[in-house]
C-alpha cells in the first residue's frame, strides 16, 4: 500500500521538549505524532456517530410520541451502576 505524510506541525521548542519527555521506551516522535492522530480521529468518529444515534432517536421519538421521562433512565442506569460497584467490591474481597 502506497503511504502518505502528514504535513508536519511547527511548535515551539519547549512543547517538542515536554512530548519528547512522554515517549515511551523505543518510541519515536513520527510514532507518536501518528497513534495521536489516529486516536483523534477516532474519537471524531465516534462523537459522529454518537450524535446520529442520539438526532435518530430524538427523530423516532417525536414520530412515534414514545418517550421516557429523564428520571426513569437515570434512575435504570443508577441502578447499573450500583450492580457494577456491588460486583466489583465482591471481586476484591
């Protein structure tokens, strides 16, 4: 597969000092520099996708007229969260 470069990105030297001072054991800046990139781009796209999710489902409710008031999804998840922290604690014991 063909690559391409990403242009390159001027900053001042004592940034480049600080990103050098947290680069792992062997690892380069153009290493660096990529998984960076490639973990922002990542993340746009599941931001995107999380915002479609979210419009369709606002779509669909004020289609059908089905919603669910804010109280009773905190409350569902509230209570998921309690069973995870309830598991892990039996977990460490």
């Amino acid at each position: 597969m063909k690559t391409a470069t990403i242009p390159s990105v001027r900053v001042e030297e004592d940034f480049r000092a600080e990103v050098e001072a947290v680069l792992a054991d062997g690892e380069t800046l153009s290493e660096f520099v990529e998984a960076a990139v490639r973990a922002g781009v990542e993340r746009r796209r599941l931001q995107s996708e999380f915002i479609a999710r979210g419009l369709r489902s606002r779509d669909d409710a004020r289609r059908t007229g089905a919603y669910v008031e804010a109280d009773v999804v905190v409350a569902k998840l509230q209570r998921k969260l309690d069973t995870a922290r309830q598991s892990v604690a039996k977990k460490r014991k």
